[in-house]
C-alpha cells in the first residue's frame, strides 16, 4: 500500500510492542497500541468513578502515552540499527 500510494497516511492499530514495531516497518505513517489504549480508557473511568478532576486524568493519560511511545520509538530505532548492522556483516 505503501509503494502504491506513497503520500497516502496509513494509521494502523497493533496488538502488541513486535506488532507496532512490524507495522512500522511496513510503512504505517502511525501505529497505535491497542492493549494501551484500552488500559488507559480503563484506568481513566477507574479515576472518574473515584472523583479525580477531569485535568488531572487528561494529563495523567497524556504522561503514560508519552512514556509508551517513546519506548515504542526507541524500540523501532534499535530494531532498525540491528538490521542495518546484520545487512552490513552479511555485505563483508
């Protein structure tokens, strides 16, 4: 898809770390962590329920999703450096 249609924007939803990761390397334009989400609208009607502010679980939420995808670009970044370096030993 991503050949056919190069400025098309592919969003695509990954049950797990390897999964985003593959579908990043596909040539998703973003990838969105299922289990994550779905974690964070729990934990998130947990908090209301409780009487938390409103602000308080919006930011809470936006600081747990900051953390994961980061781990997630970081994860992307160090699986693209294996590969590149098992293409550069395979060239020797």
């Amino acid at each position: 898809l991503r050949q056919a249609y190069p400025m098309v924007h592919i969003v695509a939803r990954g049950r797990d770390l390897a999964d985003l990761v593959r579908l990043a390397k596909a040539g998703a334009s973003a990838v969105v962590p299922e289990a994550l989400e779905a974690s964070l609208q729990l934990g998130a009607t947990v908090l209301r329920l409780t009487g938390t502010p409103g602000d308080e679980i919006d930011r809470t939420l936006a600081d747990f999703r900051r953390q994961d995808y980061a781990a997630l670009d970081e994860r992307q970044s160090a699986s693209e450096d294996d590969e590149n370096s098992a293409k550069r030993g395979a060239g020797d």
